[in-house]
C-alpha cells in the first residue's frame, strides 16, 4: 500500500467513523428523551390516579361550590389509614401553584384536620397541612385552560357539583431539558380522568 493510499483510506475512516459517532449522539439524545418521557407520564397517570380516588371519597364540598371551571378542590373526605381504618380529613387540591420551571405549574395535594379552615391560597404557610405535589409538570392551571370542571349530572342540591373531570396537561419534553440545554419532544401530551362525589348525593 502506497502512502498515498494509505492517507486517502485513513479519511475515508475519520468520515465514516465521524458519521458514525454522530449517529449514535443522535440516537442516544433520542432515547434519553423517550425515557424521560416515559417515566413523566407514569407519574402524572400516577398523580391523576390518586386525586380522582381521593375526591371520590368527598363527602362534603367546601369549594368551589358551583359548577364550572377551577384550579382547585376543596373537600372533606373519608381516607382510608393504615390498619384499614377510616378517617374524616380535610383535602385540597391546589393545581395552580408556580414549579420551578417557567411557565409550569404543578398541583400541590393538602391533608389536614377537618377543623382547619385556613384559606386554599394559605395552605402553603399552614403548619397543619401535610403537602406532597401529585403532579408535578403542568402546563395548564391557569384562568385561561382550567384543571377541574365541575357539574351536577343529577341536578340535585340546588345545583351543587357533585361530579367532576380533571384535564392535565403536561410537557413531552423531559425535566432535564430547562437546565441541560437539550431538545426535547415539543409537543404535550393530555391525561384526563373523572371523578364522582356520590356521598354528595346520597347525602353522607
């Protein structure tokens, strides 16, 4: 083998080689992006699983109490503790609380005692209220594109919800995006769920 041949073959080698590595940045950006996509609408599901269930156990509703679109709910509910007794707990559900991240809110679960009546826009400063975020990437919140809508399918109480739906909406693009510098799906993705105050109605 010539020398020149040598040079010409060496190249061709950098350039595929280049190509090559190149192809997998791409293809390990992309997968690092399904992942993290993946694991975040596992716990949005997750978070939207457990708010459906607990406002199911409301037996009353502090607020809102008429029908339509809110960022919250307030109720008084029947949670199940550990030794499957049963306990009278005040819950909010605040979704419009600000994350970290620009442009995202996150929905904040509160559980204190029934006798607490400290303001939903407060609960943040309230000693008594245990906080946990149920979910934690949210896009919607806000007075424009509203979490709850609540209704009253069987008119019953004046009018009083007694049923409602929760819309999350919630980025594609995974958490490391905002502090990694790193593309990310654009797109959002909608979970909805449903849930019925039936205590409401039966008058529990």
């Amino acid at each position: 083998m010539t020398l020149v041949e040598l040079v010409v073959a060496m190249s061709i080698a950098m350039v595929v080689i280049t190509a090559l590595f190149g192809l997998l940045d791409i293809v390990w950006h992309a997968s690092a992006n399904d992942q993290e996509r993946n694991i975040s609408l596992v716990e949005q599901t997750s978070g939207l699983h457990r708010m459906t269930q607990d406002l199911g156990e409301a037996y009353q509703l502090n607020g809102p109490t008429a029908t339509g679109g809110s960022n919250y709910v307030d109720v008084n509910a029947w949670l199940t503790k550990p030794g499957s007794s049963q306990q009278a707990r005040r819950l909010v559900y605040n979704c419009a609380v600000a994350s970290g991240v620009a442009g995202q809110r996150k929905c904040v679960r509160y559980e204190m005692p029934t006798t607490d009546t400290t303001a939903v826009e407060s609960l943040g400063s309230d000693p008594n209220a245990k906080a946990s975020t149920a979910v934690s990437r949210l896009l919607n919140g806000t007075e424009a594109s509203k979490v709850f809508t609540l209704s009253s399918p069987r008119e019953t109480g004046g009018g009083r919800p007694s049923y409602g739906e929760v819309t999350i909406l919630t980025p594609g693009m995974g958490k490391r995006y905002p502090y990694a510098n790193n593309s990310g799906y654009t797109y959002s993705t909608t979970l909805k769920g449903a849930f019925y105050m039936r205590n409401l109605d039966f008058g529990q």
